[in-house]
C-alpha cells in the first residue's frame, strides 16, 4: 500500500487525481527548517518508517523569488506568517523583480535506503495579491502564459498546470515503470 502523508484534503484529491491507488495517511510529522527540500523531505520519510508501514508519499512545495536569490523557498510559511502576501509582493517590487518559481518536490519511499525525488516547477511573477485562496501564497503567483493567479483560477484549472501535478505526473510514470 501506498500512503500519501497529510492533512490536507485538497492536496489528497489532487494526489488521488493522478494516484487514484493511494491512500490518505494523517500523521503529524516534524518538518525540520531548511532550505533544501530533499533534506526535509527525507527527514519526513525516515520519521514516516518509524511511526507506520508501508510505502510513502510526502512533499514539500516552496516558492522562490529570484530577487531573494530563492528565498523564501521551503521557508514561505515563515515567510507569509510574518510579513504575509502583501509582505512579499512589496520586496518584489521594490527590489525590482518579480521573476518566481513555484516547486513541489515529491518524495516516494519504499524503504528507508530507497528514497526517489520527483520535482515540478512553474515559473512565474510575483504580483499584488488577486483572488481569494485558502492556499497560502495562491493570490500573489502568477504563472507564466496565463492571465489569472492561481488564487483566481478554480481548483480544476490549477490542478491542470500546478507544479504538484508535474511531480505528480513523474512520479506516476515511475510507479508505472515499476510494475
């Protein structure tokens, strides 16, 4: 059995979209600060072998502003508790840039020793905030080639282009392969 480890019911169907075969695993895991997502992600992996059986599927979704050289990154929820959407739309702004990356790195365990990265990138700008969004940083992200931040699209079209569903659809390919 496959458990994609959260609490978030959207980020499930999203998974569930694409892994229709995974089950939801709603654990607490401790998520160590860094900046490297991989090594947050292994250590959510090594904690998950700990506390559960089975193979599983975390991830760590960030957004990089290229006039912080990538931060925030794994650190935007610091990030929007402190100085919030508007926060960062200012420091883009006023650095003059507002180049961005969103990135979800998708980590798929069997084992402890077998750990596979599967990563999806959209590359966008930072924009004023726009549309209502109970994710995060949804309003300020505009993706490139598209009129609408992901705050004002609706699930369905966000899911379709979203840097989840890129790792998502390697990781399935992976899955796929193995069989």
């Amino acid at each position: 059995m496959i458990y994609f480890i959260t609490g978030n019911k959207n980020k499930l169907e999203e998974v569930k979209a694409v892994l229709p075969e995974v089950e939801q695993l709603d654990i607490d895991l401790l998520e160590i600060q860094e900046i490297d997502s991989k090594e947050i992600i292994k250590k959510k992996l090594s904690e998950a072998f700990n506390r559960a059986e089975g193979e599983f599927i975390v991830e760590d979704t960030s957004l990089h502003l290229n006039c912080l050289k990538g931060l925030p990154g794994p650190l935007v929820k610091w990030f929007l508790k402190t100085i919030g959407n508007d926060g960062l739309a200012g420091i883009a702004e006023k650095l003059g840039s507002s180049r961005a990356e969103a990135k979800t790195i998708i980590g798929y365990a069997k084992n402890h020793e077998e750990i596979y990265f599967f990563e999806g990138v959209i590359k966008g700008q930072i924009v004023k905030p726009r549309g209502e969004s109970d994710f995060g940083w949804d309003p300020i992200f505009l993706p490139d080639g598209h009129e609408k931040t992901f705050a004002e699209m609706g699930r369905e079209e966000k899911n379709k282009i979203s840097m989840r569903r890129e790792a998502l659809n390697k990781l399935s390919e992976f899955l796929r392969a193995q069989e």
